[in-house]
C-alpha cells in the first residue's frame, strides 16, 4: 500500500493510533528516508500534512503520492533551517486546514565526507548548525507559538547518536547535541503551557547512511577504537526507515500525553530512552569556610 512503500504492512499497527485521525501536522524533510516514512504512517493515521523538503519534485511527489491513496497534503518548498519557510508551514497548516497538532523535524544535510574538526571549514560548520539546530529552532518556536496559545500540540525532534561522540565529526554532532539541550529546555519551559517537545536519535537506512564513503568511515571509527562492534554492525545494515516511524507517529499521538521532554533511541526493532544527565559525585567542601581546592588536591582526587 502507498502509505507503507518500503514495508508491506508497515503503517497497519498505527490505523487505530488514538486521537489522530482528524488531527494536522507539519513535518520537515519528509521527502525521503524517515520524513517520509513518518508523513506516509501519520497520513494512514488520518492525519493532514504540510510536507516539507529542499527538492520540488520530491516534495510534488510525496503530496501526490498521499493524496492519491485518499490522504490529505500540501506542499512547502525549502529549507526549514529558514524561519520564513518554517513559518510557513505552520502558516499553511492553519491555512488550508485550520489547525495545528503536531510538528515533526527531520530535516537534515551529511557532513562532508571524512570532515574532522581539523579539515571542516566554517561555513560548512554553520551549514550543519543551519540544517540541523537551527531548523529545530524555527520550526520549534513558530509551531509552539500556537501550540502555547492552543494548550495543546507535540513537537518531535530528530537527534542522531552523534552528539555522544561516538560517529567523529564536528558539526553535525554538535548541532544534534544542541537539539537535545534546545528540546529539553523547551520541554520543562512550556510543558505547563501543554506543548510537548521530544527527540528521537534514529537509526534507518538513509541517504546519510549508505554509500562507499559512509562505510568507510564506519570502518575508519571502529580500526581507531572509536566505535564498538555492535553499534558498527548497526550503523552498516540498518533496517528501513519504516521501523522507526512508528515511534515518532506515537510520540506526536494523544497516547503519548504523558512523555514530555524524552530522548528515545530507535533503530530496527530497538527502543531505548535515555536517562536524564546527571553529575557522578566527585567531592563536595562547603565554599563558605573552605579554601578552592589545590592543583595536588585536584590530582588525588581525579587521577
């Protein structure tokens, strides 16, 4: 079916997801990989769309595509990383259908094949921080201005395991390590105003996740001892975008009532949430009738 193209049966769990059929959504990058594989599941949920993406074709495409299987969608061409073409999709989702439920980001560029934080150049460091932050950003303030004002709406986030550390880089993981400190602030910030902001750190075959250059550097991380061997063999056969859909369908669903403020784990069939950063002790002395702690201190305590 067209809702599910990759999957056979890929959406069916998700017919009777709670409270959304009826509801509007606008998701960035839903042209391919995993933005599409969410609009098509939110789509077969009987949920309205504002698709987004860079490319016009894909963008027509995906429209006709949903509305061709009895679905509801329109088209915004453009980079949500923008805040005029972020704008305007919670502009065209209130216009053409006159509401504003749910707002998913899973828009995103590569960073350049084999960049470290020695070779990348600036601008393509803000092209990254541009793509990724920024465009949770745009579209985090101009859908949770409504939202705020409804008392109701649910943001989901795309982050990437990146941001431990664990892919190399430098852009692209700090601009997703921005996305989860921009999603948890905003979270417990406008959680009594009802808006929900989640993220999930997706693993899915993709256009960042396949090709000569992509493997090597999976190779290249794991010689080094960068990467361990199963998040490597992971990283080297993920399974169809469709399998992590359903998590960011649930995540913008009124099931999910509860869960504000969450970072999931999702690839395949693994769910994961990570727990919140918290300190490990160290050492405590009350500053008040203590002196700062010494170099040698420093060095027993620490080594």
């Amino acid at each position: 079916g067209p809702f599910h193209p990759d999957h056979p049966g890929g959406c069916e769990p998700l017919m009777n997801t709670p409270g959304l059929a009826g509801q509007v959504a606008v998701v960035a990058g839903a042209t391919r990989g995993i933005g599409l594989a969410v609009a098509y599941q939110l789509a077969g949920s009987g949920v309205s769309l504002v698709i987004n993406g860079r490319d016009p074709d894909a963008v027509d495409a995906a429209v006709a595509e949903i509305r061709g299987s009895g679905g509801y969608a329109v088209g915004v061409r453009g980079s949500a990383g923008e805040e005029s073409v972020a704008q305007q999709l919670v502009d065209t989702a209130l216009g053409e259908f006159g509401a504003l439920d749910i707002a998913v980001n899973c828009a995103g560029i590569a960073e350049p094949a084999g960049s470290t934080v020695l070779t990348i150049t600036t601008d393509e460091f803000r092209a990254q921080l541009d793509a990724h932050l920024m465009s949770a950003f745009h579209l985090t303030r101009a859908a949770g201005r409504v939202f705020a004002d409804q008392g109701s709406g649910s943001i989901v986030l795309t982050g990437s395991a990146a941001s431990l550390g664990m892919f190399g880089g430098s852009g692209y993981p700090a601009a997703k390590g921005g996305v989860n400190a921009l999603a948890l602030a905003v979270a417990a910030d406008l959680g009594p105003s009802g808006v929900r902001v989640n993220v999930i750190t997706p693993g899915a075959r993709s256009r960042l996740s396949t090709g000569a250059d992509y493997e090597r550097h999976i190779h290249g991380l794991s010689e080094r001892g960068i990467l361990d061997e199963f998040p490597r063999d992971a990283a080297l056969n993920p399974a169809p975008p469709d399998y992590v859909a359903p998590l960011y369908v649930f995540l913008a669903s009124p099931a999910a009532a509860h869960i504000n403020g969450q970072i999931f784990s999702a690839a395949g069939g693994f769910i994961g949430k990570f727990e919140p950063h918290q300190p490990g002790f160290v050492a405590y002395r009350d500053h008040a009738d203590s002196a700062p702690y010494t170099l040698t201190e420093l060095v027993g305590l620490l080594t």
